[in-house]
C-alpha cells in the first residue's frame, strides 16, 4: 500500500492499518510527544498531548531520509 492509497481510506481502516505498524522512534518537544511507525512504504507521526492525538503527519522515505535506515 502506499501513502496515497493509505489517505484515500476511510478513518476506521487507516486506525486499522495504524495498529499492523512498525514501532520506530519517540520523542519529547515542548511537552509534545511524537510517535513514528512505518506502514508499508511510508512513516505516520503520532503528536500526543495529555493523553490525547493532536494530529498526524504523514511522509515517504523520500521526505525523511533521516529514517530510512530505521
């Protein structure tokens, strides 16, 4: 699958899809934390605040090179 046919699925299946990711990093910034995880070919960024999703961020390897080894 890839990131286009990942954002052209509805909420439901991409949380679905979410669940069969990858674990790759974690970070704190300004009392933010983010979440990485690979699905399939491409990354989702998880920003967490009080316990809550603040929003997603979705890239390719190609936008990233920086986890392209992860």
């Amino acid at each position: 699958m890839t990131l286009d046919q990942f954002l052209q699925l509805n909420e439901a299946a991409q949380l679905n899809a979410l669940w069969e990711a990858r674990f790759v990093s974690e970070r704190m910034d300004k009392g933010l934390l983010y979440t990485r995880y690979r699905v399939f070919d491409f990354y989702i960024e998880v920003c967490v605040k009080d316990k809550g999703c603040i929003v997603f961020s979705y890239f390719n390897v190609e936008q990233s090179p920086e986890l392209a080894d992860a």
